[in-house]
C-alpha cells in the first residue's frame, strides 16, 4: 500500500469552538491596535507544533497543515501546475487570482477564476455549474470539489477592473471567514463586461426577511447574536472595519448560521444603522461598527425595523445625534437591554469592543446550562410573553412602513448637525411628538435654503 494513502488519515477535524480553521499569518493585521485578540483560538504560520496539533500532518510532504484538510506549500505547487491552463483576459485579475492561489492556507482563502458559461439558470442568483474546491485527494490526485449554489454580484460599470471592486475581494482574503461570506472568485458578464463576484449563496435571505418569515425564541437568537459578533470580531482583528453593518449585511446560509457579508469597506450606509459621530464627520471607527451592531439587536429582538414611522432624512440624523434610539422592546431581558445601550451610546469610548460583546454573549450562552443563571431566568420569563403579544402583533401588519424610511446602503452626508449625546430620557421612543415633528419640519426647511 502507498504510504501516502496512510498518512492521508492523519488530518484532524478541527472543532471550531477550539480553534480557527486555518492558520494566521502573523503579518496581516499585526498593529498593536489590530492584533488577534483570542489568543487561544488562533494557530500562527509559525507554531509548527500548534499546527501539527491542530490540523494534523499532510500525507504528501510529512509538514503540518496549514488548515483543516490543507497544506499550504503542497497545494501552491499544485494551483502552479495549471496557472497556464486559464486566463481571465485581463492581466490584473489573472495576477490576483494566481497570488490568492499560491498563498492560500485553507480552502476558502483562493479564488477562481470561473467562465460565465459555467452557471446556469441564471437570474439574480445562479443555482448551479460551480464547485469549489475543498481538499486535494492523495489517492487519485486529483482536486475534490463540491457543488454549491452560489450569487453573483456585480459592481455598476465594472467592466474596467476597480480598487474599490479588488479590495472588497482582497478584504474576503485577509479575514477570518468561519462567520462571514465566502467569495469563490471571480467572472465577467459575456454582454455587459462587468466583472462579479462569486459568493456563497444564502437561501434563507437576510436577516430581516429571516425574522419575518421564521419565528425564534430568545434562546435561538441569542446564539446567532454570539456567530453574528464572532463574525464582526474578526473583522476587527483583521485591522478591518465594516463601515455599513446593518440587517440586510447579515445573510443566511441555514436556518442556524449566520454570515456577515458586503466587506466593501465603502463609506456608505443606512442611516438608521449609523453612529452619531460618523454622521457628525467623524470616522468610522471599530467602535461605529458597535453602535450598528447594537440597532441590529434590538431589531432582532423586537422583530421591527428601526424608526420604520418617520423619514430617513437630514431631520432624522439630527435627532440622533441629539439623543434619539429606537423603542427597546418592552420583553427585552435586562442584561440584553443594557448590553444594547452601551452599545449605541453616544461616546464611541462608552462602547464595549467586539471581544467584550463576544465574551459577553458567549458566557450568557454558557449559562443557559445552569438552572439558577441570571439571564436564563429573565429569558423564561419574557420568552412565552413574546409568542403570545409581540408576534401576534407584528402578523397582524399593523406596522406601517413610511414611504422615505429607507432601508439600503446610500451616500449620506449631512450638514451641520449637533454634537453627539445621549437621551436625558431612560427610555428610547422613536415615537415623535408634535413638537419634535415641527422641529423637523423646520429643520428641513432651513436645510433646504
């Protein structure tokens, strides 16, 4: 028997929980404000021993993996082989393809470049005609390759390679990618000439068509809260920011998890999700991305998109960089509700961090376990609650969604707006008064002058 076919088993299955999936590079996001900050997950190029540990042997070249199932220096020289077996016609692309190939230290850090004839049955998402690779097979030596659905997504007039294009794709390879989408690689459109990514493709929809169309209790949601903040965690350590976290920027893959997608770094954004300070002209920071991740909960909780009755306009933003959140729901747990104020706090200093919100989500998690635990008492008593009033009436359509109350990522820049502070009130009511709408109004009307 070959002994390769032998040392094939000694690849380990890595629990998530325990470690990353693949190794780190030490040079990707090292500055002292970037460095990875769960120590105890990640498994650096360097630690041979930790790899050897974590991800086993290589059955070709006696190394330890660079991944579950993958070897980093072994499959460099295989994706070499056939570098001359394509070509995507543009010289850029086929060089950033072929570095991604060469470097890639898991099966989800490479692209491909993949002809459009390919996919079939295409609309706005294909449902089939790619595969991606998973591992290499030592005993036929050849590439394994899964079916997969996946979308397409394309930049307006990208027929000319952009940065903005490439570094929305270089950001999917410099991140941690076990909470947030996975792009496979890239094509071009035979008649439009743009070029698309090829992401993973999220059956269950968005977040917020999630919540509309599936019905969670809290323990449920307070799972996916800890995968969504695990995915966010990552992107800071990785020396990112989103920069446009919100409820549609989280897909469904299953009905269980949860991915972050839409890593453009752009500076756009949907007002509601928005930090005070970013709209006063600060920028965007880590701790922005914080105050979006607080709306997003209290959206999932409450099961209502914020400020859904009122325009998303110039009057809007300076109502809250006066002050104003959206109702915290009335059958929100205490911890959660005050876990959701520090995050949309006025001063990004107050905010926790996403390790803190993490950690934090993690061990309320963890004691779901015990009997006598705090925040499992307080779940049990608002989860029935819930079932019996909030879903009842949010089926009910009573909520009426204002026709400027927009919910996709736009340009915003708006002017002279107040420094920002919290409410004086405890509670949070995006309810407005006649008083605050004549305010508006005037606002709007001095805006406009």
């Amino acid at each position: 028997m070959d002994p390769k076919e032998n040392k094939r088993s000694l690849w380990k299955f890595v629990y998530v929980d325990e470690y990353q999936l693949h190794v780190t590079i030490s040079t990707i996001g090292s500055t002292a404000e970037s460095a990875v900050e769960v120590d105890d997950k990640i498994v650096y190029m360097e630690d041979l021993e930790k790899r050897k540990q974590v991800y086993g042997i290589c059955g070709e070249c006696n190394e330890p993996g660079t991944g579950e199932d993958w070897c980093q220096p072994c499959n460099a020289k295989k994706f070499k082989d056939k570098l001359k077996n394509w070509t995507s016609g543009n010289k850029d692309i086929d060089e950033f393809i072929q570095q991604s190939q060469l470097n890639a230290v898991h099966h989800r850090k490479y692209l491909e470049w993949i002809p459009f004839e390919n996919f079939k049955d295409i609309t706005y998402i294909t449902r089939g005609g790619f595969g991606y690779i998973d591992s290499w097979g030592i005993k036929n030596h050849r590439w394994k390759r899964y079916s997969r659905k996946v979308a397409l997504k394309s930049l307006d007039n990208s027929s000319c390679i952009s940065t903005e294009f490439l570094n929305e794709i270089k950001t999917h390879l410099q991140i941690y990618l076990l909470d947030v989408i996975q792009c496979y690689g890239i094509t071009q459109d035979p008649n439009t000439k743009d070029y698309m990514m090829v992401l993973e493709y999220c059956e269950y929809g968005n977040l917020r068509n999630y919540y509309m169309n599936y019905e969670s209790d809290y323990y449920s949601k307070f799972y996916r809260l800890i995968k969504i903040a695990r995915g966010l965690l990552d992107i800071h350590n990785a020396g990112k920011i989103h920069k446009d976290f919100h409820s549609g920027n989280i897909l469904y893959y299953s009905d269980r998890h949860p991915y972050i997608s839409d890593l453009g770094i752009r500076i756009y954004g949907v007002l509601p999700y928005i930090a005070p300070d970013v709209l006063r002209g600060y920028q965007y920071t880590k701790a922005s991305d914080i105050y979006s991740f607080g709306i997003m909960i209290n959206e999932y909780i409450s099961e209502e998109t914020p400020y859904n009755n009122i325009p998303h306009n110039h009057a809007l933003a300076i109502k809250i960089c006066k002050g104003l959140r959206p109702n915290i729901f009335e059958y929100t747990p205490k911890l959660l509700a005050e876990l959701i104020i520090e995050c949309w706090d006025a001063k990004a200093e107050n905010r926790p961090t996403a390790k803190e919100l993490y950690q934090t989500l993690n061990k309320w998690c963890n004691s779901f376990r015990f009997k006598d635990s705090d925040i499992k008492s307080q779940v049990n008593e608002y989860d029935d609650k819930i079932k019996l009033n909030r879903r009842s009436e949010k089926r009910s359509n009573n909520i009426q969604t204002h026709p400027q109350a927009i919910y996709t990522s736009r340009l915003l820049n708006f002017k002279n707006l107040p420094e920002p502070v919290n409410s004086d009130s405890e509670c949070f009511d995006c309810q407005l008064d006649e008083l605050d709408l004549e305010e508006i109004n005037q606002n709007e009307e001095n805006n406009t002058e």
